[in-house]
C-alpha cells in the first residue's frame, strides 16, 4: 500500500475512532442523570455568576432534576427509557467498526450516519415542542447533528479520494 493512501486510511480510522467514542461517551453519560443534574443544578444554581447571568438555564436544570428526582421515587421505570438511550449510542457506536476496518466497504455506514444526524434537527424540534422543551434546550440538541455530521462528512469524503486512489 502506497505511503499517501496508509497516511489517508490511518486519518479516516482516526476521525472514525473519535466519532466512535464521542457516542460512546454521550450514551453513557444517559446512565447517571440524577447525579450528573446534581452536579449542574450545583454549578448553575449555586454559583453567582450563572445564577444571576442565565437564570433561565438554573431554573430550568432545577426543574428538570426535580422531574427526575419525582420519577426516580414514585415511577422508576421512566428511567429506563434512558438507559434503552443509552443503549442506542452503544449499539450505533458499535455499527461504526465496520468502516473503522474498512471504510471503504462500509461507507454505507457513513451515510446512515449523516442521516441520523440530519434527523436529529426535526425531532428536536417538534418533539421538543410537544414536550415544551425550551428552545434553547432543543438548540443545543440540534447540536449533536450539527456538530455530529461534521466529522462524518471530512470521513466520507477521505473515503472517496480513498476508493480512487485503489
């Protein structure tokens, strides 16, 4: 294999493994909510500066957490829609070692990740707004997409000066 197409498939593995533990990390962080909301509401409720400058996002943590601290005592099994959350990010993290060994072959998995992130943008927000989720919250939802599909796209176009180059 020619020195110019390992430094491309060594640079497509490296931004796919970045891709691969970004979802790793967001669906596992789905699993400790009640004490990751703990820890906001502390920063965000507790410290002048945000409390006073964004006390919209300090009420809303504050609500938030409360709704899950209700749910955790009277109705634990809401929980578990996060945990099958969580499960997702796993289970799509997991779909992207195909192109990780070979991305050529798998760039299918590229695409059914560009559209995923494409998505996100209409479910956050017209499930937000059934939810009365603060648009704010739906925006930074949206980022997922936004910030998602930006690796997604540089992997799928190394992939196709890849497949040239073979």
């Amino acid at each position: 294999m020619p020195t110019d197409k390992k430094k491309l498939l060594f640079r497509i593995r490296c931004l796919i493994l970045f891709f691969i533990i970004a979802l790793l990390i967001s669906g596992i962080t789905a699993f400790p909510l009640r004490w990751e909301l703990n820890i906001l509401c502390q920063w965000f409720g507790s410290e002048p500066f945000f409390g006073e400058h964004i006390p919209g996002l300090a009420a809303w943590l504050q609500f938030v957490r409360e709704g899950i601290e209700y749910n955790a005592v009277h109705y634990p099994f809401y929980a578990y829609g996060a945990d099958w959350l969580a499960f997702a990010h796993i289970v799509i993290a997991i779909s992207f070692l195909g192109p990780l060994y070979n991305p050529v072959r798998n760039i299918w998995t590229i695409h059914f990740g560009m559209i995923a992130c494409v998505l996100i943008l209409p479910l956050a927000f017209i499930c937000g707004e059934i939810r009365h989720i603060p648009l704010g919250w739906q925006l930074v939802d949206c980022s997922f997409g936004v910030f998602g599909i930006i690796p997604l796209l540089i992997i799928h176009r190394w992939t196709k000066k890849l497949e040239k180059m073979s």
